[in-house]
C-alpha cells in the first residue's frame, strides 16, 4: 500500500518493507522473497521467524544497519545498533524508538525479551508491535498512523485481544500480521478487521 508517497509491503508473517525518498527498511523479513537489498533491517526479537540469517543476508549490504536488543545481537552478523525499550535513535534521519513487547500469562516472551518499534519516516509514525499480547505499555503509543498488531494468537495477542489494543492506541490504519505462517490464518486477519471500530486494511503479500 502507498500512503503519501511511503510504501508499505506485508512480506508474510510479521515481515514488512517500508520505503520512502531511497530508504528501504525491513522489519522482520523471514522466508522473504525479496531481493531489494536493505539500508535499515529492524529485528524485534531473536525467535527464528523474526531473526531469520537467512533472510537477513539475503537483503543485507556492507552498510545496512540492523537495530535490534543484545540478545538478537549475538546471534547475526553486521552492523548493528543495539536499543532496549524505551530508548530512541536515529539512522539515516529516521527516528526508531524501541518500545516493549511481551507476553502476559505465557513463557514464549516474558518482558524485557524483545522489542517492538515506533518508526518515524516522512512525517508518519509506524508502529511494528512485535511478538506481544495486550499489555499496559501500549497506552503510551500514542500519534501512530499506521499500526501492525499481531492477530495470530498463542505466541501473540489473537484478533479480539488486538481489536483492544487498537481501541486503545487508536491509529490511523490498523494492520493485522502474523498469522497465515507459523500460526493464525486470514480468518483471524478477517475477524480484526470486523470487530475494529477503525480503519483496517488487510494487505496481500507482496502488496
């Protein structure tokens, strides 16, 4: 989808391109088709579908910098800038502000595990939630224009619990991401957009 001339492409799962004036970001890239080689890689957390080396070299350049927590760090190679929650850089003019994500009531992500990002591009404020249930955090992210919330349930929040955390932060757009992978299927993608009281768009993969 293009928005203001920032293009934003669903890659399956929880991966997502986002493009604008020549930077090229990735989020999560995993069992990506994508050749376009990355000046920003973003990796959440260092769970295989989402810290993926394959992917990762794949779209990797001698100067694309990966932003991502010690943990994930450890496990790639490249230049990398390590962030924890609530701390905010800037690469290449973007801001990012790394934020949390975890799971409540389950052992896949306790806090501090991984993270979720705020990217600032263009004037636009996207936020990637990563691997995360409905937690308090997210009442402090607020100006989002484009939301990507887990939908799949079992290792994330599942559609319903996502529809409360868009209520709360309340975006411009909502998207709904992974599901149709590892867990969770376009009918849970389908009930979020149902049930949001919002904008929400369901991307196909490659668009």
């Amino acid at each position: 989808m293009e928005i203001d001339g920032l293009q934003l492409v669903w890659l399956g799962h929880a991966g997502f391109k986002i493009k604008k004036d020549g930077i090229v970001i990735y989020i999560d890239p995993f069992q990506i088709e994508e050749d376009e080689k990355a000046d920003i890689i973003l990796i959440t957390h260092d769970h295989y579908d989402h810290c993926s080396k394959e992917d990762i070299e794949k779209i990797r350049k001698d100067d694309t910098i990966i932003v991502c927590n010690e943990k994930t760090a450890a496990k790639i190679e490249g230049n990398k800038k390590i962030v924890s929650p609530d701390e905010t850089i800037e690469v290449l003019g973007i801001k990012i502000h790394a934020v949390h994500a975890y799971n409540i009531g389950k052992e896949f992500h306790p806090k501090g595990y991984g993270l979720g990002f705020i990217v600032e591009i263009a004037g636009k404020r996207i936020y990637h939630a990563g691997d995360t249930d409905f937690i308090p955090e997210m009442k402090d992210i607020q100006n989002i224009d484009i939301a990507l919330l887990p939908v799949g349930g079992t290792y994330t929040m599942d559609a319903e619990q996502a529809v409360e955390a868009a209520e709360l932060i309340k975006p411009k757009i909502a998207i709904p991401m992974h599901y149709g992978s590892i867990v969770g299927s376009e009918k849970d993608a389908e009930t979020f957009k149902e049930l949001y009281s919002g904008r929400a768009y369901i991307l196909k993969k490659g668009e």
